[in-house]
C-alpha cells in the first residue's frame, strides 16, 4: 500500500477521497484496504493498478524483500 499511497500523491491525490474519484474505489473500501482489514478483490487491484500505473506485484507485496521471500519459499516448495 506504501507503494500506492506514493504513487497517489505524485499523481495529486492527497486523500482518499482523491483516490475514491480517481478510481470509482469507495472510500471506505480504500480506507479498510489501507488499515489491512480488508484484502483487495483482483477487480480492485486492477482498477488501482491501470488508474496509478503501477505494477500488480508491488501493490500485493509492501516490499522487495517480501516478494522475493515469497519467491524463494515457492521455488522450494515446488516438485
């Protein structure tokens, strides 16, 4: 969500509200998805990946370290 909140603001959205127009995302949603007590739908994360350009992954992992722990722990569990 750093990501995105980032990306948001370089865009001029400085609130959620902002991001609720931009995105048609209520805000309500955007604020639960923000607080972690709701996970994104894949609609959502589309619509907020085509309305802020960013990519799919970095709006599903926080971070690099994130995404490539999860990386590894698949290439090990994998026949």
């Amino acid at each position: 969500m750093d990501t995105l909140l980032a990306k948001a603001g370089e865009l001029g959205d400085q609130s959620v509200a902002d991001m609720a127009q931009r995105t048609g995302i209520s805000r309500s949603t955007l604020h639960r998805l923000a607080a972690g007590t709701k996970q994104p739908s894949l609609a959502t994360l589309w619509t907020l990946r085509d309305a802020y350009r960013v990519r799919l992954d970095a709006l599903v992992y926080d971070d690099i370290q994130t995404l490539r722990r999860s990386s590894l722990s698949q290439q090990h569990h994998a026949p």
